[in-house]
C-alpha cells in the first residue's frame, strides 16, 4: 500500500519548508499545489522539487482548498491520499503508522494525532462527531462559547475521549485526512462548492458514513499542528463570510428545509448578538469592520 500526500499552499511560505522536510524522511509521494500564493512559498517549495521527489502545482488563481486537493489527486497514484496542511509536520513513523491503521481497521478515512506546541493532542479538533442542528446552532448562538462545557458542545467536540486510544469517530480534521483511493474515486473527492475553505472535509466524512463505511483516529499517526494558518490570512469579514455561508451550504445538502429554516434564524439572531457585542467593545476586531461583517452575514443568508 502506497500513499500519496497532498499539500495545499497559500502564502505558506514560512511553514512549508517544516512540512516538507518531514514529509521527504516518510515513505511516500508528494504534491503540492499552490493556491497562487504571493510570497515566498512557490520558490520555497522548487527548492525541494529540485533535491527531492517532491511535485509542484501552481496555480495562478486561488481555486480555494477543495478543488486544489482534486487537483493534486488527480496527479497522484497512490491507494492512500494523505491530505495535510503545510503548517502539520510529521513526526517520524506518522505515514507508516497511517498504513498501518487503515490495514488493520479497514477503514475507508483515518485521522492522525494533531498535536499542540506542547505536545498534546488538539482537544476539541482532532476528531468530533457530524454536526447535529443543535450543534451548530448552539455554535451560532455563542452557548459554546459562553458554556464550552455544555452537554451538546461535550458531544461534539468529543472533549471527553481519550485521545490516546485508536477508535472510530466520524469526522477528523481536514489538516490531518487520511482517505483509501478506492472511497475518494467512489465519491468524487471533495465538493468544490465549500469554497474556499470550511466544511469540506465535514461533508466527505458524512459521504463516507453514509455509505456505511468506517472512519478512523489513529494516535500513533502524530503531526505537530500549529493551526489556524490559511484562515488566518482571511479579513475578518471574508471568516465571517465564508463559514457560515459554507455552514448552511452544508446544512442544505444534509438537513430537512425545516431545520435549514431554523438555522437560518439561528444565524440572523447569533448575528444580532454579535454586533451588539461589537456596540459594546466585546469584539478585538474594530467597530466598523465587526459590524459591517454581522449585517454582510445577515443579507447574504
């Protein structure tokens, strides 16, 4: 069994080297593709192209984060894609272990470790369940962010798994993605209308239990993570934008109009409260651009 993992880059310049390197000691196929990025990460990465079997693919638009991954797919011949943010490095052994896990579970899906900086896994992150309608409205009503340990958020998030524990769960992260050729083929890979980010993989680990297939946490798989990097670039009002416009394209493909009606309210009123937090200085982000950002959300859905 051979694995193919595929990197997607945007203004990556200062973590993909990381990722690289530890990539280039694992046994495996490598492709990046740029998302045309404007600093230094293009010549970062031709460094490696010239000294290791390392691929590159450059875009000259930003076709956002699923439809690069289809595109670096498609250019890979691996029985095992290895889907990995440029700011997740591999610690030694974590591909192999990867191989392992999908050999001895049969999984069709597999999600590594993803550590924090010291050492311990991403709590929360690394692998929750499919998002109920509650879940998502108790995350738009900011009952998750005022009670994190509330009953609905606890199951979501899996905050009470033991982290330390192969097992099967039902939606690891994107940063960290493990997927069988035979199960990406079968569902056509990612759908590119989550652009350019967010939910994605949510929706490809709902395809893939609805097919009746299994998914996967491996903890010998380990990646140190540091997070948050591509979105990180986005303005304030694009994050807003962009996950809750994908949050409902989710919802439309997956839920009944009625809960998509009630999301929606959920959305506009999770809004309204932010921007009178905005009003009150409860937001870092400055007053005009919070605000302009909520009612943006709020005419768009």
């Amino acid at each position: 069994m051979r694995c193919s993992a595929i990197v997607v880059t945007y203004n990556s310049g200062e973590n993909i080297g990381a990722c690289l390197e530890a990539l280039t000691r694992e046994d495996c196929e490598i492709v990046v593709v740029d998302n045309a990025s404007a600093d230094a990460t293009v010549p970062r990465v031709e460094e490696f192209v010239a000294w290791n079997p390392v691929r590159l693919i450059a875009n000259q638009q930003n076709l956002g984060f699923g439809a690069a991954v289809n595109q670096g797919a498609r250019e890979t011949e691996g029985d095992v894609l290895l889907i990995l943010n440029p700011d997740a490095i591999a610690e030694p052994g974590a591909v192999a272990a990867i191989l392992r896990c999908i050999e001895m579970t049969h999984a069709a899906v597999l999600g590594g470790a993803l550590l924090e900086n010291d050492g311990q896994p991403a709590r929360g992150f690394a692998f929750r369940r499919i998002p109920t309608l509650s879940a998502l409205v108790f995350e738009v009503l900011l009952i998750n962010r005022l009670w994190p340990g509330n009953p609905v958020n606890q199951r979501y998030r899996c905050l009470d798994a033991d982290y330390s524990k192969q097992q099967e769960v039902e939606q690891p992260a994107g940063a960290c993605l493990a997927i069988t050729r035979t199960m990406w083929d079968k569902l056509g890979g990612f759908d590119e209308q989550f652009f350019p980010v967010w939910f994605e993989d949510v929706d490809l680990c709902k395809r893939v239990l609805d097919s009746q297939s299994i998914i996967f946490y491996c903890p010998e798989a380990r990646f140190r993570h540091a997070g948050a990097h591509s979105v990180g670039q986005l303005s304030f009002r694009d994050r807003q934008l962009f996950w809750y416009g994908n949050m409902l394209r989710y919802a439309r493909k997956h839920f009944s109009k009625g809960k998509v009606a009630i999301l929606r309210l959920a959305i506009i009123k999770g809004m309204l409260l932010r921007s009178i937090g905005a009003l009150l200085g409860a937001r870092k982000a400055p007053l005009s651009q919070s605000l302009s950002a909520y009612w943006a959300v709020i005419r768009n859905r």
